[in-house]
C-alpha cells in the first residue's frame, strides 16, 4: 500500500523536502521517455539534482514554477468543484504520496479513495488561455503520459483523471487508466535508476566534504542564500591546502 500524507501542503518548504531527494512521478519522464518506454539520456542530470538535495539542501524548483503553482491553486476550488459535479465523485486533497518503500513519489492534486486505497488519481488544471484551449483542441497527446502511469504506479489506483478548468471555457477532462505494459517498462526503469542514484551518491560522499544549507530552502529563501560566507569560504579552502 502506498503511504498518503495528508499533513503536507503542496508547493510548501516540507513538501518540497520530500520530492526533492527521491524520484517523483512528474519528473519520471527524465528517466524513461513517454513514447517508447525507453531508458532517458536526462537521466543524469536528474540523478545529480537529486543528490545535490540530499547532501547540499539545494532547492531545484524555481521561483516561477511555484508562482504558477500558487496561481493555480487559487482556481482549484472552481475546477475541483466543476470535475466533482461533472463525474458525481467525491475527492480530497493529498499533499504527497510515497511507495510503500518510501523510493519514489507522486503529488496528484487529489484522489478517490475506495475504503483505505486510492480508486484514481486526480490531476486538476488551471491553466492560461492558450493552453487551456490547446487541450481543448489539440489533447494533450504523450506530454502527460509518464507522468499519469507514474502516478498510477506510486498510487496504485485504477484510474487517473486529468482536468483542465478555465472559467470563460468549456472543461477539458480526460481518463486514463492503467497501461500495464509501460507500467512495467517504468518500474523497472526505475529500479535501474534507483541503484544508478545510489551509486553515485557514494561516489560523492566518498570525494569529500560539502558545506550544505541548514535546511531545505524555498525558492525565494534559496534565491537569496546561494553563497556561503567570505569568512566561511577561506576557511574551506585553507582547510583542503592544509590536508
């Protein structure tokens, strides 16, 4: 059973704290492309994203991605209400779901619980005008799919249901349910890169020390506390002439 933690906000220091230092469904396309359920050259970097949360405390959302999440979640409310009346479903809000084992993550927007398990995954968009009618017009082909089964996986739900709300537009809501056979290309490319992250974090821990931040930052707190000290720095490197 995946864990559900409902005690975290979405897009707060501790939500960020958590989907930093793990794999997290929104970024799984980094690891395996939407396509051909193939092993991603980004992959690296991503794994150097996340080690350099766990041993730096280092931010990696920027400031105008939460900004548009903040800008976004002042409509959820409308959309939510709009997907609740248009399907006759009952949803919550989750902050951040983990697998059983803790390795990897998602943050659907809200779910459908059934008894104690999750029935689907909820993503709910309030996007601009362009994109909102590009998905009216256009879908939203593979850009969502690792994505979606990602969530399914970590979630272990049934069904996800994308839904895109503008107030002056008719609603975009689309259903997925679960692709077993690029569920399983993904687990396993998951598997792959989680021992990949590891052996690189060993790797860096094994080439010194790292002067990390207190804690986790936010994107602004971080945007302001990117260099140590003056003080701090010489002492570093007069430490490395020394040994």
């Amino acid at each position: 059973m995946p864990k559900l933690h409902f005690d975290v906000d979405q897009g707060s220091g501790r939500w960020m704290a958590m989907r930093s230092v793990i794999p997290t469904a929104s970024n799984f396309n980094e690891i395996i492309t939407p396509a051909k359920g193939e092993p991603s050259a980004s992959r690296w970097k991503y794994a150097v994203r996340i080690i350099a949360a766990r041993m730096l405390n280092w931010q990696p959302e920027s400031l105008d991605k939460i900004a548009h999440i903040a800008a976004g979640k002042d409509q959820e409310p409308q959309a939510v209400a709009q997907l609740e009346i248009l399907r006759d479903i009952q949803t919550q809000p989750v902050g951040f779901v983990t697998s059983n084992d803790g390795r990897f993550g998602a943050s659907p927007d809200r779910i459908v619980l059934a008894g104690e398990r999750v029935d689907i995954a909820v993503e709910c968009k309030c996007p601009t005008i362009p994109t909102h009618l590009e998905y009216l017009l256009l879908g939203h082909g593979n850009d969502y799919r690792t994505q979606v089964q990602g969530q399914l996986y970590v979630c272990e739900a049934d069904k996800a249901i994308f839904h895109s709300y503008h107030a002056r537009m008719p609603p975009h809501t689309v259903d997925t349910g679960r692709d077993e056979a690029f569920i399983k290309k993904l687990a396993d490319a998951l598997e792959r890169f989680h021992d990949e992250v590891e052996e690189l974090y060993r790797k860096a821990q094994s080439l010194g020390s790292y002067e990390a931040f207190p804690s986790l930052l936010t994107p602004l707190e971080a945007e302001y506390n990117q260099h140590i000290s003056d003080d701090e720095q010489l002492a570093k490197m007069e430490g490395y002439i020394r040994t």
